[in-house]
C-alpha cells in the first residue's frame, strides 16, 4: 500500500496519511521543501533511494518541479512539466541523504503530493 508522505493542499489542513505530519496551507511556496522520507509509512531507515508518484496539482502558472537528495547539488533537469491549471504526476526515483530526507522544488506555486510506491535499501 502506498504511504503519503507530503500533501500540502491549499486551504485544507489536516493530517498526511500515515505520517502524522500536519498539512500547513501555507506551505504552497517555490521554496524547496525539505521532505523526511525514512521513518514514516512503513518506510525503513535503510532505505537509500525512494520510489515516488509526485503530483503537481492546481497549478499557478507554467512550471516544473524537481525532487533530489537533501545536501545534494540541485540537479540540471526536471521531473514534471507543466502548464498553467494543469494537474501533472510523474514517478520519479531519487536518492536520499543519510538522514533519509529529499528535497521538493516547484518553480511556480502547485500543491504537491508525494505518494511512495517503494524504495532501495
């Protein structure tokens, strides 16, 4: 099954399935976000990379997102694409630090959703 670990929907708060993490309505920012990824939804400490389905939704603008290990350089490339309004999900593996954390960044606002479908450990 998989486990959400970040959601962050504008207006709504709440909590993320399984991860305890309350949803912050503010949190829809281009500002990377640091993501803990180990530790919660069954994820094991162990883990070293993450299989994940990231949905960029209600977009403000046209944009992309990138996803890489936290400490890491950002990488060259992006992971989604999209238009203005559009909702866009892409799976996408990315390594981990040792902490087991990743970072999320969204050129334009987007709420985003990261759902684990699996790791490497």
């Amino acid at each position: 099954r998989p486990a959400s670990i970040r959601d962050v929907v504008s207006g709504v708060t709440g909590q993320c399935e399984n991860s305890g993490t309350a949803l912050d309505p503010s949190a829809r920012t281009t500002d990377p976000m640091t993501v803990q990824v180990t530790g919660i939804g069954g994820i094991p400490t162990t883990a070293k990379a993450i299989v994940v389905n990231v949905t960029a939704a209600r977009t403000a603008g046209a944009g992309y997102l990138q996803v890489w290990a936290a400490g890491a350089s950002q990488p060259q490339t992006s992971n989604i694409n999209w238009a203005a309004g559009q909702t866009v999900p892409n799976m996408i593996i990315s390594e981990l630090n040792s902490s087991g954390q990743m970072i999320i960044y969204a050129s334009t606002g987007a709420d985003v959703i990261v759902d684990v479908v699996g790791w490497y450990s």
